[in-house]
C-alpha cells in the first residue's frame, strides 16, 4: 500500500521532485558564483574606540562620549580595569553601535550589493521567490567541497545569510519564540520550555555569565597570542599551513595574522556566546545543528545587521565521521540538542522514552571542523551535550597544523557519567592543553592528579595550550584590539 500510494500520479511527481532539484541546483550555482563577488570582503576593523558586549540587563558601550576613533581613554578601553567585571556605561543606539562597528570608509554588505548591478539587481528579483527553507548549509557545503578554500567557505556561509536576510525571511511569523531587548541588541528566543530562554527573557536577563567572562577574558589575550604564533613561525624556515589574509590583517613571521581573533562556537544554541564574542569585536564561527535554533539564530543576525558582518552561521552539526544523527531534548530544554548517532528512527524514539521529558526533534548532519575551518582559533567553545570528544576528534587537522589557543568544553557527569569525564579530562591533556575546572586563569590539574583523581567538578572545563598558559603574575586584561 505504501509503494502504491507514494507512486500514484507518476510522471506529474517526477517532474515536481526533478524541478525541486534543478532549482535547488540553480541556485546553489548562483550562491557559489555570487560568492566570487564577496570574497574580498573583509571582516570588521578593529574598533579601538569601544568594546562592547552583552552581560547583565544591557548592551554596554566603554567609549567615552566625545571620544575619537583610534583613541582609548582610561577606564573605558577594553583591559584597562583590573577585573573582569561588568563596566556600566549608557546604551548605545543602533545607529551609534553600526557607526562604532564598521568606520565610514569601510562599506557594508549591503553597499557592496549595490555595486555589483545587473548580478545583483536579478537577485533582487529572485530571492522572493526562493524558498530558503529547503536550502540548507550543508547542501551548500557539500556542493562547494573542492571546489573553494576554507576562507571561501566562510565567505559561502555569510553570503547564505546574507540572501536569507535580503528575502525578508526574517520577517516571516515564527510561532513560539520572541524577542529579547539588550539595549541595542535583539536576540530571539523560544517563549517557553527552553531553560536557556526563560534566563534571557527573564529576570535574570542572562547565562552562564562566569563562561561568558572567562571567554571575553581569553579574547583579550589575543595580543598575547599573536606574538607567541609570531615568534613560533618565525623560528621555522617554512610553514605547514597557509593562512588567508585578510583585509586589516598584519604580517607576523611570515603569515598573515588577522587583525581580530577569531572564536568558534561549537552547539551555539540560540546565540548567547555568539553574540557576546561578535559584540565584543571577535570574528565568530557559529556551528548549530537542530533547525528550529538555526531559525533563532538567522532572525537575530538578520536583526542586528552591525553584527551580522562577524558572523558566519555554519548549520550542521559536527563529530569524527560525517554521518546522519538524530537529535533529542527535553520538553523542559528544547533547544538543547542530544546526539543519538547509532539506529534508526524506531531506536532514537526508544531512546528519548527512556529518558522522562525527551522527545525526537530534528536529523543532524555531521561533518568534520577541520573541513570547514583551517587557521588560528583564539576560543574554541564546545557545548553539544557529550558530543565533545567526537568534535574534537573531528578537528584532528586544526589542532594540529593551527594554534587553537582556548578550549571552553562542557562535562556534564550527569549526563556522561563520572568515568567519562575524567577520560575527557585526560584526552584534552592528551592533545597538549593544561586543564582547569575553574577558570583559564587556573588552578590547572597536576599531573597527579591527571593520573587519578581529576574530574569534573563543575559543567565547564577550561583548557588553555600549554605554551600560552600565564604565570599568576602575569594574570591580567590585555588590550583585545592594538
């Protein structure tokens, strides 16, 4: 009965199904051909001026009124206050914000459309016609492997946004979530049944706010960083690896270092780091696997367009082996994502009964993250529910071949179990990392204590690369931008 129903209007279904994928081709040729267009745009400047990021109840600007581009004035420059805390200042507005973000003589996105003509000008006609809800990253990925390099990958990914943004896709009514106002941002989020949600929307008005310090922290030491890649490829006559250079980039020992670093958000949920590292001045690949956060994170970016030029959202989800996973959460955390990778359909439901409030919300498409990314990673955070040693396996050839200075990864016990947590805590020393349950500022796990009784004391182990670990003396802010 089934063969039956599925074959009933034969040639009619056919052409349908075939008109479904050369449409789908078309256009994935005109996003990759248009991308040629874009691939010299450049990622934000350096804003030494402000330093913003959102924390508390508000989108905090350090600049001092009167201020000039160029110039930091005491206690408003990012780094200049001795702890790591919040700095009240007044909310800026969003024209004030994208003036501060982009200087006058850097074009937008949208200028840049402009120039293009007549590519652009059939764009415009194409996009309300285009059914973005059947192009997804990974078809887009898959299609330009081989064909573009990583840098050209990020550019593909932006691009995507960028003409789901134009196609007013945004704007369409997204039942269940809502926005939520810091200062002149806006996030969306669900509008209930979503923990992570119900912190933002509500009185607490953030997240995780000791991880989103420790992150702005190690963003700052990007100074720091650049120096010791500086000092590492200038003692070897050549190097393994080419890194894109970059508009506003700069030379050092040989490779061309971006101007800003460079953080990766790997499970960005509804966008809460993303956003953070963007709005402080970094340059953010976003992984998201599950569909209904990835439409979350499109309605922000498209929202807040001043950040949107840092972003590139790659929608799929990442492990060791490319493959298909299903994805199950809680009715209590439905953006929280857990991957059941082995069975069937049948299987991952038995799976989710077996655990009270879970339920099968999507498929995952996996691929691996040295695939996609080939440089220097300042913050490498790592959130997806006990799929992090699978990430990490994935990004073989980054840690490798590149300097991935910061590892922010959960270790939920509760969800892994004891045992596994403490192998995870020895694979991340395994890989060259000095291991904390605190902070990246330390204490660091002895190697005692890595040969026995280090665990996971809290959620979040911070790992920094062993030749970047700071002396306590030497624990201070650094300027993020010079």
């Amino acid at each position: 009965m089934g063969t039956a129903a599925t074959m009933h209007g034969g040639n009619n279904g056919a052409w349908h199904a075939n008109a479904s994928i050369l449409s789908r081709g078309i256009l994935t040729a005109l996003l990759l051909t248009f991308a040629a267009f874009l691939a010299y745009l450049s990622v934000p400047q350096t804003c030494t001026d402000t330093a913003r990021y959102i924390h508390a109840t508000i989108l905090q600007d350090r600049a001092t009124s009167g201020q000039t581009p160029g110039n930091t004035v005491g206690s408003s420059s990012i780094g200049s206050n001795s702890s790591d805390s919040t700095v009240s200042s007044s909310t800026i507005s969003v024209a004030a914000a994208k003036q501060a973000a982009l200087p006058a003589e850097v074009p937008t996105a949208a200028e840049e459309l402009s120039t293009f003509g007549s590519p652009a000008t059939l764009l415009q006609h194409l996009l309300p016609l285009t059914n973005f809800s059947n192009l997804t990253s990974v078809q887009l990925l898959d299609d330009a492997a081989g064909k573009i390099n990583h840098d050209g990958l990020w550019q593909l990914m932006q691009l995507h946004n960028k003409l789901f943004c134009s196609a007013k896709m945004h704007l369409k009514p997204l039942n269940g979530t809502v926005g939520v106002s810091f200062g002149n941002v806006t996030m969306y989020v669900y509008d209930g049944h979503d923990i992570v949600s119900d912190h933002l929307k509500g009185q607490a008005h953030t997240w995780e706010g000791g991880e989103i310090q420790e992150m702005l922290w190690a963003l700052r030491q990007y100074p720091y960083t650049r120096q010791l890649a500086a000092s590492s490829s200038a003692g070897s006559s050549s190097s393994s690896s080419v890194v894109v250079a970059r508009q506003g980039s700069t030379q050092a020992g040989g490779l061309q270092q971006p101007a800003v670093p460079l953080m990766v958000d790997v499970g960005a949920n509804l966008g809460w780091f993303m956003l953070n590292a963007a709005a402080a001045g970094a340059r953010v690949a976003a992984f998201e696997a599950m569909t209904s956060n990835i439409a979350l994170l499109r309605r922000s970016l498209c929202t807040n367009t001043w950040l949107e030029e840092r972003i590139a959202l790659y929608g799929t989800g990442l492990g060791a082996t490319p493959s298909a996973c299903y994805l199950i959460s809680g009715t209590d955390n439905r953006g929280d994502g857990l991957a059941v990778c082995a069975g069937t359909q049948e299987e991952a439901l038995r799976n989710a009964s077996n655990r009270p409030g879970y339920e099968v919300r999507d498929m995952m498409a996996v691929r691996r993250l040295d695939t996609l990314l080939a440089e220097d990673v300042q913050v490498l955070k790592i959130d997806v529910e006990g799929f992090e040693t699978e990430v990490l396996k994935g990004a073989e050839q980054l840690l490798t071949k590149h300097n991935v200075w910061y590892i922010m990864a959960e270790c939920n016990v509760g969800l892994i179990g004891v045992q596994a947590g403490k192998t995870f805590i020895r694979f991340l020393a395994g890989l060259g990392y000095a291991v904390s349950p605190h902070s990246f500022k330390g204490p660091f796990f002895s190697k005692a204590e890595l040969q026995g009784p280090a665990n996971c004391t809290t959620n979040t182990l911070y790992s920094v690369k062993q030749e970047a670990v700071l002396p306590p003396t030497s624990m201070h802010p650094r300027q993020l931008f010079k």
